[in-house]
C-alpha cells in the first residue's frame, strides 16, 4: 500500500492549520472513493502524493462536506445516461466515469453468467456475509425460489430465502409479490437479488405493512457487495497522510 501526502502551502485566504483539518475530515469520507479527487480540490502531480489545489483552499466547510453526495448524485445519472456535464461545483467526471466503468463490467460479467451460475454466486455472496447453512433450490422446482440460508442474530436465527433475477432493465411490484407468494408458509423474510434496479413502487411493496418483508439487492448494490467480500475484485486502497506546518515552531524564544 502506498502513501501519500497532502501538501498545504500558506495563503492568505486559509491558513495551513484550517486548510488541514477541513481536508481531514474530507479524507474520512473520501478514503473508499475518487469523490475528493473527482471534485477537483486536490490532485496527485505523482503516485501516492496528493496536493491540495487552489479550488480546494476556496472551498467552506459546507461545500467539501456536500461533495460526497454531489458525487453520488452524478454517478447514479451517469449510470442511467442522463448526463453528460460537469455540474456547477465542477465534480470531474472522468472520475465518476472510472467508477461506472468498473461496475458496468462487473454488471457485464455477471449477466454473462448462466442462471445456475448467478444463483451459487449468489450463495457464496450470502456465506461471506455471515449467512450459514446456505443451500441452492433453484433446480429443484422450488417455485421461484432460488435458495435459502441462515441467518444467526445474536442468540436467535431465522431462514431466508433468496431470488436472483439476471435482469437489464428495472424490476416492479409484480415480482416483488410473486417472490413474497413463493415463500408463504415458509419463512418470515426474503432477499431478491438483482443486475439490474428497483422502482419505486417495488421498492414499496417490498416493505408493504401486513406483508413479509422482502429485502432487495440492486446491481449497484451487488458489485458493491462484490467489491466489499472481494469476489471477482480487485482493490488497492491509497492511504492520505496529512502533514501540517506548525509556524509558531520556528518562531525565535
């Protein structure tokens, strides 16, 4: 893993010891993702070391800590193809685009799979999580369901059962109902695991009063799952050291 600095210089618009500690609590949020870097407020001139740009030093408090959701907002359009644009707080998209395309040919690779194929590696997701116990059905005639496991909550554990639906386009309330039908009389809670996304109204029935309650797992959730338990991923995280200058140290006793 390599390490990098953040270098902060003295400007008369902030002062190293604010320009460090605003950037800090960025770092905290950005570790996992280019959001800090997509945002144009720092860059890195060579691997592993990260400077602070004159965009960066401008920012307030509320417009680095707004980042993070800007940039998941432009991801997610850019996902669906809905833009094309550098916002006005200038996140760079090339950044969001690196993010997409991985997940794109995550997505691609996943739906390249058989049906048999999605369903194990559906399981052996489920296991890395912490269910036990897990078993594939979905060759069995077992009405739609695909699998089910255990799962163990402190002293108490309950059966869940699984549904994987290899799809390119959204999936509606319809399916959630017939996969809550699937499982009547068999247990309390259901996962459905999708490539592709949810509507809204899926979304609601999902967690309809009266009715189990169905969990769902859409394609970005998926490859970020994927990427978490490391399947078919691989990641290398950069570490931010943050070096502040301490003036009153060279000042003459």
């Amino acid at each position: 893993m390599s390490s990098g600095i953040v270098r902060t210089s003295t400007s008369p618009r902030c002062s190293p010891r604010r320009t460090t500690s605003r950037w800090r609590a960025t770092s905290r949020t950005t570790d996992r993702s280019p959001r800090a870097r997509g945002s144009s407020a720092i860059n890195n001139s060579q691997r592993g070391v990260w400077t602070i740009t004159d965009k960066g030093r401008d920012l307030t408090t509320e417009q680095v800590a707004a980042i993070p959701a800007q940039y998941k907002k432009l991801l997610h359009e850019r996902r669906k193809g809905k833009s094309t644009e550098v916002p006005g707080n200038g996140v760079d998209t090339s950044e969001v685009d690196a993010d997409v395309d991985w997940k794109d040919g995550l997505l691609k690779a996943v739906t390249g799979m058989s049906p048999s194929g999605f369903e194990h590696l559906a399981k052996r997701l489920l296991r890395e999580a912490g269910f036990i116990q897990m078993r594939v059905t979905g060759q069995s005639g077992d009405g739609g369901i695909d699998g089910v496991g255990v799962y163990r909550l402190s002293l108490v554990s309950f059966p869940i059962y699984f549904q994987c639906k290899k799809w390119k386009g959204s999936v509606g309330p319809k399916e959630v109902r017939d996969f809550r039908g699937a499982m009547a009389g068999r247990g309390d809670r259901g996962l459905l695991i999708t490539t592709a996304t949810f509507t809204a109204e899926a979304k609601k029935e999902a967690n309809r009063d009266g009715a189990p309650p169905v969990d769902l797992i859409n394609g970005d959730r998926l490859c970020d799952l994927l990427k978490e338990y490391q399947m078919g991923v691989k990641t290398e995280r950069r570490e931010i050291e943050n070096v502040e200058l301490e003036p009153s140290f060279f000042t003459d006793a």
